[in-house]
C-alpha cells in the first residue's frame, strides 16, 4: 500500500490538542502510560531520559505521536516509548512506517537495535509491535508486579 509523504517535527505547544484527540481513541494507553496525569505532567516526567516527543504528519496533516529515546539508562540502547496513531487511519499501514523511518534513522546512526517495553497483557501492542518488526526478547518482572515484555527490532 503505497502511504505517501510521511514525514515528522519535534512536538511543540501547537500539537497538544491532537495528542489529546488520539489519547481520546486510546483508552488503553491511557490507562497503561498517562493514568490520570495531566497531559505535560506526563511529558515531564520523560525529560530525564534526554528523548524526542515527535509529531508525524501524512501530506500535512498530523497523523502519530512518538516518545523514543537515543540512549536508554537501562542499556545504552535506543527504545520506542510510545507511539499513538489517529484512530481513523489505524490499520493501514501508518503506524508500521513510522517505526520503519524511526529505525532508519537509528540505523543510519550505526545503531544495531531498538527496544520496546509493552505489558504481557497487551496482545494487540505485542502483535502490532511484532508486525513492525519487533521480536521478544525477555519478559521482565517489576516490583509492582507488572510483568512486561522486552522486545528488540534488529536494525540490519
């Protein structure tokens, strides 16, 4: 399926209302990532990780938000934090592409891998994460006891 230009800005003030309107669509990810913070407070809280919110635009018009980091804490690696895609174009094709040109640039980097951290009781993420090209690679436990899937895409 041929998706058009695609391409991404780093999130300003100006995008807030539209992260909003797919956070609207996305029950679960709220429930999982923002759980009743408000909006920038939750933003805030990813500041330390030295990563890059980003808006994805299709022909001009805003389509996905994006949180990734370079350089995790936890491994030195890049890792995909979020990504939110607007509810009426999902499952075209959209949000597979945005991690395809996300990988891109890291491998173009000379990166060699891109994490992603999802609950075990998240099939659809797993299986979409898994479509993108992601793999398991680990379950991890946390002292909440939230079990969590590591997943590695492999940029070779």
């Amino acid at each position: 399926m041929g998706i058009g230009n695609i391409s991404s800005s780093r999130f300003t003030d100006e995008d807030l209302p539209f992260f909003l309107e797919v956070i609207k669509d996305s029950a679960a990810w709220e429930e999982e990532e923002k759980s009743g913070h408000n909006l920038r407070d939750y933003m805030a809280r990813y500041q330390e990780l030295n990563g890059e919110w980003r808006i994805w635009g299709l022909d001009g018009e805003r389509i996905a938000v994006t949180f990734h980091v370079n350089s995790s804490p936890s491994n030195r690696k890049p890792w995909l934090g979020t990504i939110l895609v607007k509810n009426i174009i999902r499952r075209k094709g959209i949000g597979t592409k945005v991690i395809e040109l996300l990988a891109a640039e890291l491998k173009e980097k000379g990166e060699k891998s891109f994490f992603a951290g999802v609950p075990e009781n998240r099939h659809n993420w797993i299986y979409f994460l898994a479509d993108a090209g992601f793999e398991q690679f680990k379950m991890e436990a946390y002292p909440d006891g939230k079990d969590f899937l590591i997943m590695v895409c492999p940029l070779i």
